[in-house]
C-alpha cells in the first residue's frame, strides 16, 4: 500500500485526540498498542460458555507440581470446568512459596528437619517476599481476595556496609556521599570544558543545575557534605547535630557503595513493593482453595509421564493417572530426570538450565531492637559479608517482638551456608550481622530457621539460569504431545511468582485453544 492510501496511526491519534480529548486518544493508543506499559495481550480465561457455545465438553487435565505454577494452571481451567488433578509431591501446597510460623517442620535432603519454634503470630517468608506492583501477581491478589501491604524495598535508614568501609554507615549517608562526589566530579569536568562537543552552553548550564540538586554541590560545584547525610542528633527545638563531614572522595570509591545504593533501580525492584498481609502464602492458600484442596493430592511424587495416542498415563507415589493432557510444572532439572517418552530432545531441552542456589535465615527477636534502636522500619541492609542482605520486617511495627531476614544469598554464598548444618549457618549469620548491629544481634535472638532451597526436598534450587533463550527454552514453550510445560523457569520472570503465573496463563490459553479445536 503506498503511503498517501494509508491512515499513518499519529493521523488517527491526532485526529481522535482532537474529536474525543486525551482520554480518547489514550485508550485508542491502547488499543494499537502504544500507550506506555500497553499489556502485549490481555489473558481471557477459559469459561463455561467457550464449550456450551461449541458443544463440546472440557477435558481431564493432570497438572505435575502444586506450587504457584500448577495452582495457577488448575485454578484458571477449573473456571471452565476442566477436570483437573494436581500432584504434588510434598506434604504442602505452594513449592517455593513457602511461609513458616510456629510449630512447621523444614525438612532437608541430606541435612536435619528443623521445626519453627516462633512465637504465636510471627512469620517467616522462606521463599519470595516481595511484588512488584506491575507483576500479574497483584492481579491474582485483588482477584482471589488477599488483603497486601507495602513492603519496603529501600529505606535510607538501613544500613550499607562494605569491606572497604571503616563502619557501617546509613544508607542515605553512602547516598549523599556517593551522588555528592559524582556530581561535583562531573560539574567540575563540565564547567572546565570537558564536555564542551558533546553539549551546547544551555545544556551545560541544565546539567549544571541538576547536578547541583543531584549532589547537594556548593555554589563552587564542591560536595561538603549536607544535612542529607543525616544526624548524630536528630533536629527538633534544636538544629541537632548533623553526622558530620563526608570521607575523602578517595574513601567514598573504595568503600564501594555502588552495588548497594543501585539495588532498587531496575523495574523487578524499585519502590513501592507489596507482600500479602500475614504471610506470602495467602496466594497458594486462596490459590489452592479456589481449585478445591479435592482435586489436590499431596505426598503423591510423579514416577513416569506418557504421552498416549489419546491422552496422557501419569504414574505417581500411590497410583496411575490417565488424563486428556498433562500441564508439567516441576523444576526442569527434577522433569528431566522423570522417565517419560516424550524424546531425547525434551530431556536435553530440560537439562539446560542451571539451578541456582539460594539460601535465607529467619531470626526472630523478642524486642523490636531495629526500629527502636536504630530506628529502622522495614527495609534493607546492604553488604558484602556473605549475608548479603538484612531484611527489616515490613509488618507488625511497635508490636513487641519480630523476625529479620539474617541472611539472604545467593550462589556461592548460599552453598557456604546451605552445607553447614542450621546451628552454624545462624552462628555464622549471627558473626556476621553483630559486624553492622552490634552485640543485641547476638544476644537478643529468641528462635530462628534456615532454608537452603537447593536441598529442599522435590525441589532441588531456588530458581533457574538460562545459558541461552535460543533453543532449549524455545522447544519447552512447545507441548511435547499431549503434555505442556509451565514454571517461572519458562519465562524471562524468573525467580518471581509472576512468571509462574504468566507461564501457566500461556499453557492454559493454548491448551484451552486446542480442546476447543480438537474434534474428538
Ligand atoms: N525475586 C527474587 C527477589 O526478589 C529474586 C530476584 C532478585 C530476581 C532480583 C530478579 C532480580 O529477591
């Protein structure tokens, strides 16, 4: 079609935004797929009338896995009224989305059974612990009912503490500092000619002026320090007792800050964050309650998948299925290890990712020590010890008691602590913290459970690494038969629950397709 015969889409925009206003113009550019943050495709669900409307039935599916991915599967065919069946190998609903409170066991493949000693009400998020607002996952909260709250990602008043660092130091102290010094190195290069081809004298005078609100710089573009690195003394009647002057910029460098104070920057990560009220797995529980726990069997570990001329043969711990079709959703790394006839190629496929290790401890204290003391109310520590983070409970402020994350790792860190056994990886994490914290670290803790989700039972990782999305991955977005593959580990949401859920979207939509699609 030449150009002058086709209605570009800015003519159409600008010509529905003249008739209808903004509102118009932004819903047509919905529509064409251009407004910012457009969903590539909305999901429509299966429904009854898709098979009332074509006189067909639904089918009897077998779902592999009740974690986030399989109740999802199950929870989405059911609206249509599939006949589903979940197995699940563990005792528990959930797979990786995991809250312990008082009174759960942990066991441990190789390792010792831990039981939760928490008090009554108190938590511990042992797997994912944090939404981000654009994530599906919010969507299955406001639709099943789960009451969130914030979760605080980032807080200027947690701590960043480094090997290259005399001290802890607060986080928005390691921010003035760290911002302070790039402005003015950059406002000082700019002002002296540096920049002068890259940029005309307005913009040099536009970077100029955020570089000065960026680093707090002096009107002679030199970072001194400023009351945004805070207070020995908070102010009040008095001007309090600000922290005092900034280290060299020399130190800033070395103390190496960056990965730290850059934690929150990427779209998975930024502030605000949310997690359901009273513990994560109020999604797997709504999730498994919307399914109906009938059709869920647990302690029935999957022995072999067959892919028949006319359905599927899933043999599991306790008996044999038959079904229309088979939703996979297991770890790869467990599926390829899982007799099944569906080809060389499909268990090459399945043996590509690499699981990941990772590892957290929930340390419960009898006193809330971090928001009275250091005045920390939810949040991050960042640091380069092998604990990697402290997390700050986000929840159940100025009640009297609480549980931190200790540590949360991953890799070789999480192998570290994963192979020792619980009462040396909370020494350990106890040796650690004490280094930011100070001795009530130590000396105040009440209870506290580790997980190493490489040595979780049926599990066998905490998520996932793709050497590649050619290939493997492609072939696996595929049904091998009768029998079609979900987890977060088939998306490039890995490591979320979102992924889970967007994945088991995919395999419920084509699925969903082809029984309406199939003739007998
Ligand atoms: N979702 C996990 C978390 O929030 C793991 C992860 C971290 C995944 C960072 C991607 C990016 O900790």
């Amino acid at each position: 079609m030449s150009e002058s015969k086709v209605m570009t889409r800015r003519a159409l925009l600008v010509g529905v935004g003249a008739a209808g206003g903004a509102g118009a113009m932004f819903a047509a550019m919905g529509a064409l797929g251009l407004a910012p943050d457009a969903q590539e495709k909305d999901f429509v669900p299966p429904q009854p009338s898709d098979f009332s409307l074509r006189g067909r039935a639904a089918a009897k599916v077998v779902v592999l896995g009740a974690g986030v991915a399989g109740l999802t599967c199950a929870y989405e065919l059911g609206k249509a009224g599939y006949d589903c069946t979940v197995l699940e190998a563990a005792d528990r609903v959930g797979g990786r989305n995991l809250t312990l409170r008082r009174g759960d066991r942990l066991p441990e493949t190789g390792g010792e059974t831990q039981t939760a000693e928490f008090e009554e009400g108190t938590y511990f998020n042992a797997g994912p612990g944090r939404i981000a607002q654009w994530m599906v996952a919010m969507d299955y909260c406001r639709e099943l009912g789960v009451p969130i709250e914030t979760f605080v990602n980032n807080n200027a008043s947690a701590y960043v503490y480094t090997g290259g660092m005399k001290a802890p130091a607060r986080a928005r102290t390691a921010r003035a500092d760290l911002y302070g010094y790039v402005a003015e190195l950059l406002a000082k290069a700019t002002h002296a000619g540096a920049l002068n081809r890259r940029l005309t004298k307005d913009d040099r005078e536009r970077l100029a002026e955020f570089l000065r609100r960026f680093g707090d710089l002096g009107p002679d573009l030199t970072y001194g320090g400023s009351t945004r690195r805070g207070f020995e003394t908070y102010p009040g009647v008095t001007g309090g007792v600000p922290a005092g002057t900034p280290p060299s910029l020399s130190d800033v460098l070395s103390a190496g800050t960056g990965r730290a104070l850059t934690m929150d920057f990427g779209y998975e990560q930024a502030m605000p964050m949310f997690q359901p009220v009273g513990g994560m797995d109020a999604i797997v529980t709504a999730l498994a309650g919307a399914v109906g726990r009938d059709r869920i069997r647990t302690g029935a570990r999957v022995t072999g998948v067959k892919n028949l001329p006319d359905g599927v043969e899933v043999a599991y711990q306790g008996g044999t299925l038959r079904a229309d079709y088979c939703v996979a959703t297991l770890p790869p790394h467990l599926l390829a290890r899982l007799p099944h006839n569906l080809g060389a190629p499909i268990t090459a496929a399945l043996r590509t990712p690499v699981p990941v290790a990772a590892g957290k401890i929930g340390l419960e204290y009898g006193r809330r020590w971090w928001e009275i003391d250091d005045r920390i109310y939810g949040g991050i520590t960042e640091t380069d010890l092998d604990i990697t983070h402290i997390w700050y409970p986000s929840h159940g402020y100025h009640s009297r008691s609480g549980l931190v994350v200790g540590y949360y790792n991953t890799e070789a860190n999480a192998e570290l602590y994963g192979g020792l056994p619980h009462r040396d990886r909370r020494n350990r994490a106890l040796t650690q913290g004490k280094k930011i914290h100070g001795d009530k670290y130590r000396a105040e803790l009440r209870s506290s459970v580790s997980i190493a989700w490489q040595r979780q039972p049926h599990i066998e990782g905490a998520w996932v690494y793709w050497p590649s999305h050619q290939g493997a991955f492609a072939l696996l977005q595929r049904p091998a038969g009768r029998v079609y593959f979900a987890g977060d580990w088939l998306t490039h949401l890995i490591a979320w629950q979102a992924g889970a859920m967007e994945s088991a979207r995919k395999a419920v939509t084509e699925l969903h397709r082809r029984v309406l699609q199939t003739t007998s």
